[in-house]
C-alpha cells in the first residue's frame, strides 16, 4: 500500500472486506431472522437482547487484534521481515490466552450479567442458554480476529472474505437445520454459528500456515516477543478499552430498553441488526485506514497518509448517508423481516427513522478513529469515544433517564453522541492541520 494509486489500492482492499463483514452481519442477523420467524418474541427478544454483552467480550480481544495488525502492517512496511515474524507469533500467542479467559469468562459470568441488565424472568432463560454456547465456542472467533488482523496487515483481504462466505453459506443452512427441521431453541441458533466461527478460523489458519511470506504461521515459533507485546498492547489497550467501555455503555441502555418490556427488547434489537449492514463500510474503510496509514507511516509516506484519509472519511460518510435515506424510508418493512408484530415494528421503526440521517456522522467518527490509530495516536479516539460515547449517554440515562421513563431517549441518544464525537474530530484534525499539504511535508 505504500506506491501505486491510492484511490485504488484503499477500493481494492476494502471492498473485499466490505463484502465478509456483509456475510458476517449475515450470518450474525440470520439467527434473529429464523429466530423470530420459526419460534416467538421472546426467543427473538433473548438473541437481540444480548448483543451488547457478547460484543463487549468479542470487542476486547478484537482491539488487541487491531493493534498487532497496526504493528504487523508497520514491519511491513518498514521491510523489515524478522520483526514481522515475531509480530505474527506473538499476536497469535496472546490470541491463545485470550481464547482460555474469554471462554471461562463468558460461560461462567452470562447469568450474572443477564441479571444485572434486568432481563426480564419470560426471557431470561433462552438468553442464558443462548450466550452459554455462544462462548463455549469462542475461542475460534477470537483466533480468527487475531489470524485475520495478520493476513489485512499484509495487504490481503479477498482470502477473508471467501472464508466469511463459506461460515456464511453453513450458518444459514445450519441456523434452518437445527431450528426448523431438529426443533431445537435458541441454543440452535448460538450452535450454527460456534460451527460456523470454527470453519472460519481452520480456513484462515489454513492461510497463514502455507503462506511463504514474512507473516507465516509456524506452530513451533509460537511464543511472546517482549518488545512486540509492548507495541502491541499500546495500540491494542486503547482501542479494547475504548470499545469495551462503549459496548459497557451499550449494556447500560440495553438495561433501559429492557424496563419497556419484549416488544420493545425485540424491535430495538431488530432495528440494531439492520442497522449493522449499514454500517458495513465503516468497518470496511476503518480496517482499511488503519492498516494502509500504518504502512505508509512505516514508509515514511505521509503524503500518502494525507490523501488516503481523505479519501477514506469522504467514502464512508457519503455511503452511510444514502443507506440511511433508504432506510429511513425502509424502516417498518426492515423491521417486519424479523417479526410481524405491530408493536415489534412500531419500536424498531421508530429507532431507525430517528438514526438514520445520523448515521453517516457515526460513520466519520469510526474512520477518524481508524485514522488516529495508524498515526500511531490510539489515545485519541479512545478518549473522545469514551468522553462522548459513554460518558455522556451514562449520564443522561443517570439524569434525564430516571425523571422521564421515555422510549425516545433511546431513539436520539445516539445522534446526539455521534454529531458530539464528529464535532470533537473536526476540532482535532482543524487543530493537527491533518489534511494541509504541511503535514504532507513534514
């Protein structure tokens, strides 16, 4: 990524990773979608109603992926071969000892924090089942976080993305098989997807272990470089913390949605999981970000940085707003994919509309944030998200949120925080001078 034409090398990286995260949003959305076709509310209400606690665990480890693929991408393009292969077995050794915690973690601690949330007694149970086999299989989804890190931070993102087609395609033929042939519950559901997770992460390993370039996977290498881990958690800490204490946040408004009882539990997380594919280029141009300014930064091409991030930041807001003009006027179908129920559509319909002229302002601020992390400044954007994205919604749940019981503070506390963050991000850039040809020459 650091020579040829960079509108082209940023499309042609991230497109393919659009295209897996939309298999991914798909394999992760099909469980609510047969969920809430074949079973009841409730069975869609306890899927739904737990993505904020399985994306706070997953979230964790997922920052500690960026930040080996910051450092991996950073070898590169410094050509530097032996500190990459150091890189790549020390990413793949803290992925190890992730997969032991977040497992033990997540089994033992899910009723704990179902309760916490104020789950209420008709969904408890299947929300339990749920995330119990959920996080009995998660190790594969964290080594494939971590082995997907190394292979983007080389340039290579169509093998991922065949991969996440693949997990797809058996997702959905397994989510139909378990739910509408065997008559199993929700547990089907979290079963096709552990299964899938470990279909993905053999391919993936499968990559890395026959490849004949620097990020090679050799089992007997396996092992933690000091100097590497210390790259790696000061780029990886931020961003974990940063979307652990967002995805904490998450928990706490998931706990102000449940007080409005299954319809609303249901058609909040219905208008969640669309909400996902529009923000499919975010992820995308994000992971492109990161990894094209670390290499260039690696290369010393900061002419290179400048344009590409603009480039990047343009992409992503002009995308999230047409797919939020589409869904603003989609809301009430989208939501009916899911469930029929009148009530279920009234309140995911009513998120959706409130949010999606927003969304391409969340979209700027998640590829700001990429920016920051390339630049080798991960402090920032945790910072602004954890000030604007957690701080301020905690304390308006805490204030206005106990003297108004209103489904509506939940519909504009997101646009609230994300124009917040955009703000912040115009501020920081104004004042970094990011985008003048003076940075480019320094």
């Amino acid at each position: 990524m650091t020579e040829g034409n960079i509108r082209r090398k940023m499309l042609g990286f991230a497109l393919p990773i659009l295209a897996g995260y939309f298999f991914q949003q798909l394999y992760n959305t099909v469980d609510a979608l047969i969920v809430g076709n074949y079973l009841d509310a409730d069975a869609l209400a306890a899927v739904t109603s737990t993505s904020s606690y399985t994306y706070l665990m997953i979230g964790f480890v997922a920052g500690f992926a960026t930040g080996a693929g910051i450092i991996v991408a950073r070898h590169i393009g410094g050509e530097s071969p032996e500190e990459t292969e150091k890189a790549v077995h020390t990413a793949v050794a803290l992925g190890l000892f992730f997969s032991i915690i977040l497992t033990a973690a997540g089994v033992l601690v899910s009723p704990v924090i179902l309760r916490l949330m104020g789950t209420p007694e008709t969904v408890f149970p299947r929300s339990c089942r749920y995330l119990q086999v959920y996080f009995a299989g998660s190790a594969a989804l964290v080594m494939y976080n971590m082995f997907v890190s190394i292979l983007q931070a080389s340039g290579e993102s169509r093998y991922p993305l065949l991969c996440l087609v693949a997990s797809s395609l058996t997702n959905i033929v397994l989510d139909i098989l378990f739910i509408s042939v065997f008559h199993m519950d929700v547990e089907g559901a979290a079963l096709a997807t552990v299964i899938s997770e470990i279909l993905s992460v053999v391919l993936v390993g499968m990559k890395l272990l026959r490849t004949k370039e620097a990020i090679r996977l050799q089992p007997r290498k396996i092992r933690v470089d000091r100097a590497n881990l210390k790259y790696i958690i000061r780029y990886g800490f931020p961003t974990a913390l940063q979307g652990c204490v967002i995805d904490l946040s998450n928990m706490l408004i998931q706990s102000y949605i449940n007080s409005f009882g299954r319809d609303a539990m249901a058609g909040i997380g219905a208008s969640i999981k669309t909400e996902g594919f529009m923000f499919l280029p975010v992820t995308a141009f994000s992971m492109a970000l990161t990894t094209f300014v670390s290499q260039n930064v690696g290369a010393k091409r900061m002419d290179r940085v400048k344009e590409g991030a603009r480039f990047g930041l343009l992409c992503t807001a002009g995308m999230l707003l047409a797919f939020g003009t589409i869904a603003y006027f989609l809301a009430p179908s989208l939501v009916a994919l899911f469930n029929s129920d009148p009530a279920i559509i009234r309140y995911g319909a009513g998120r959706t509309t409130t949010c999606a002229f927003f969304y391409c302002l969340c979209g700027f601020s998640h590829t700001a944030s990429a920016v920051s992390r390339g630049l080798g400044k991960p402090m920032t954007p945790m910072l602004v998200m954890l000030i604007c994205w957690c701080a301020v919604r905690v304390l308006v749940l805490f204030t206005i949120g106990q003297a108004v019981h209103d489904i509506r503070l939940i519909y504009w506390i997101y646009p609230f925080t994300w124009t917040l963050s955009t703000i912040v991000y115009l501020i920081d850039f104004r004042r970094q001078n990011l985008f003048r040809r003076e940075l480019a020459a320094s």
